[in-house]
C-alpha cells in the first residue's frame, strides 16, 4: 500500500508534553556525549530551546486549568460553609428577613 502524503497541517503538529521532554532529553543526552561539530550544537540548543517553550506552555496552562478548578471548588463549597469563620447565620427578624441591625460587620460578596 502507497504511503500516504502527509499534509502541512500534520507536520507542523505541536508535540505532547511527553513527547517534547522526551526529545528535549534526547538532546541533552547527545550534547552531553556526543562530539557534535558546533553548527549541530547550535541547532540542537535551537530546537532544545524550542520543546522547553512548549513544555513550560503546557505546564503553565495545567497550572492555570488546576487553579481554575480549585477556585470553582471552592466557590462551590463556601456558600454552604459557615464553619470556617465560626459564625453562625445571622438571626431572622419576625418578617422572615435577616436581621439588618449589624451590617457593618457583615462581609457581603454579591
């Protein structure tokens, strides 16, 4: 079966995470041990250079996406909560509504 010709679209793929350290150690590996003349040595701490960008990228976007889901989470719980300052809910008036008397010393967020 005829190899299929691959589109510039697939070439130019960005890698994993895992796919970029694996080849950012795959250069390290060869610089270290390997006497490259200096033009491929250059080349290597290009491309090196290049996988570390996407790989911090991809880290800091986990990073974001993980604190995002920690800020929601804790949105979520902290309506239902009252134990974490100690407080009790304010006392309801006779009409059903909250007492207003003191509400200098509440803290409102909406």
């Amino acid at each position: 079966m005829p190899r299929r010709k691959s589109t510039a679209a697939e070439e130019t793929v960005a890698p994993s995470f895992e796919e970029a350290l694996a080849g950012l150690e795959s250069i390290v590996e060869s610089m270290e041990h390997e006497q490259l003349p200096l033009e491929d040595l250059v080349a290597c701490y290009e491309k090196g250079s290049a996988l570390l960008d996407r790989c911090e990228s991809i880290l800091q976007s986990a990073r974001d996406r993980i604190e995002l889901i920690t800020l929601r989470n804790s949105n979520e719980t902290e309506p239902h909560s009252s134990s974490r300052t100690g407080d009790s809910p304010a006392p309801a008036s006779p009409s059903g509504a909250p007492d207003d008397s003191d509400d200098d010393n509440d803290i409102r967020l909406f």
